[in-house]
C-alpha cells in the first residue's frame, strides 16, 4: 500500500517547503522556532498534504534574510522608515527568534567596537589586525533590536550606557553607513530622552555634505555581498 505523499522536505540540507503569503521558500525552519512548530503541526494535523501554507507575514522576506546571512542585511533591505523597523522587530519577535542571544548592551558594545582595526605589537614591529566589519554590521541591528523591544532594569542607567554605543556608531561613518546610523540614532531619539548635549554630540557626527551622503546612499544600495576591506576601503552595511 502506498504510503501518503508528504510535504516537501529536502534531508540532504534539511530545509523545507513553505509558502507565506504569495511567496514560496524553501526554509531550514529549525532556526525558526516558530515556523517549526507550525511544520510539526500541520505535518501531523493534515499528512496528506503536499505543501505548508502559512498567511503572510509583514517583512518575512528581510527578516529571513537577517537569520541566513546576517542581521546587517535588514539595514540594506529597508528604507530608512522607522515604523517598518518596529514591523520587522516585531516579526522577529512572533516568529521567535533570538535575535540579541542574551547579550547585554556592554556585550553588543563590544561588539560595535569589533569593527574597528587595531595594532599589536609581534617580533618589535607594530602589525595592523584589521577590524570585523561583519559582526560590527550585525551588532548594529541588535542595538536596534534593544532599543526598540528590550526591557530595562534602570531606565536612566541604561539608556546612558545605550547613548553610548549610538554615539560611538554615528561617529564611525567608515563601519556603519548612512541608513544604519540614521535609523538606530532616530530610534534612540524615539526611545529616550534626548538631552541637549547629547543631541550636540550626536549632531557634531551628522554629515550634511549633498554628494558625500549621495555615495553613502549608492553603496548602501549595490550589492549583497560582503567585499574586502583592503580593495575597496568597506563593504556596503
């Protein structure tokens, strides 16, 4: 007796097909908590399914491509509109990914810093150990992530130790390009309260050069890909 068709699951990658929305995708849902037990659910409600269906779900598209490849990519995928990063928060949080892994705001500051190339001292000579721009990119998505939806023991404390690290971001236009440090200084502004010198001190780093911020702008938008530091000075996060 043949046995019933079963929804399409390739083993050799484990990953998994589903549509959310009008899209199809092909999904590793164990690094989606959520979408995993909603597989596990529909697989045992209905077995003679051949396809998992789910209702769309508002910026699925970048959330996934922050858990494939990184969480700097959500800065490359979204305008500068702050409401659709409190959308796309949002949806990490329903599909229940852990997008700060239990680190502090000191843990994601240091982090920040990652980016930053710096000198040690081998056989008398100084050499250049350059910086990880990468985990720098992604770090800047979880400082975000924590201004927008994290919980704070002491509101004032924190939000100087927070302050600290947008500032640190705005003020390296080298690591973090124009639409990260718009969105993550607009949404501490949002966030906290905004003193009048750390305003000063925010806006001393705000470029207002046409052409410059133009550049900026382009690179944010060309490509994907992560491209050596050496040849062309940064990658485009």
């Amino acid at each position: 007796m043949a046995e019933p068709s079963q929804p399409t699951t390739s083993t050799s990658c484990r990953k998994t097909a589903i549509r959310i929305g009008d899209v199809h995708y092909d999904i590793e849902v164990s690094k989606i908590p959520y979408l995993s037990s909603f597989v596990n659910f529909q697989a045992n409600a209905q077995p003679k399914s051949t396809e998992f269906i789910h209702g769309p779900i508002p910026h699925f598209d970048v959330a996934l491509k922050g858990i494939e490849s990184g969480y700097r990519q959500c800065f490359r995928s979204l305008p500068t509109d702050l409401s659709q990063y409190h959308t796309l928060c949002d949806t990490y949080e329903f599909l229940c990914i852990d997008v700060l892994s239990g680190q502090t705001i000191n843990e994601i500051f240091v982090e920040l810093k990652s980016g930053k190339s710096d000198y040690e001292l081998e056989y008398k000579r100084y050499l250049k150990v350059k910086g990880n721009k990468t985990e720098a990119r992604d770090a800047a998505f979880k400082l975000l992530y924590l201004i927008m939806l994290g919980e704070f023991e002491n509101e004032i404390r924190d939000s100087a130790k927070i302050f600290n690290a947008v500032l640190y971001l705005v003020s390296h236009s080298a690591t973090f390009k124009w639409r990260t440090r718009k969105v993550v200084r607009a949404a501490y502004e949002e966030r906290f309260v905004v003193s009048a010198k750390q305003r000063a001190n925010l806006d001393r780093w705000e470029k207002t050069d046409e052409a410059e911020l133009a550049t900026e702008v382009d690179d944010d938008a060309t490509t994907e890909e992560e491209i050596s530091d050496e040849y062309y000075g940064s990658d485009w996060s």
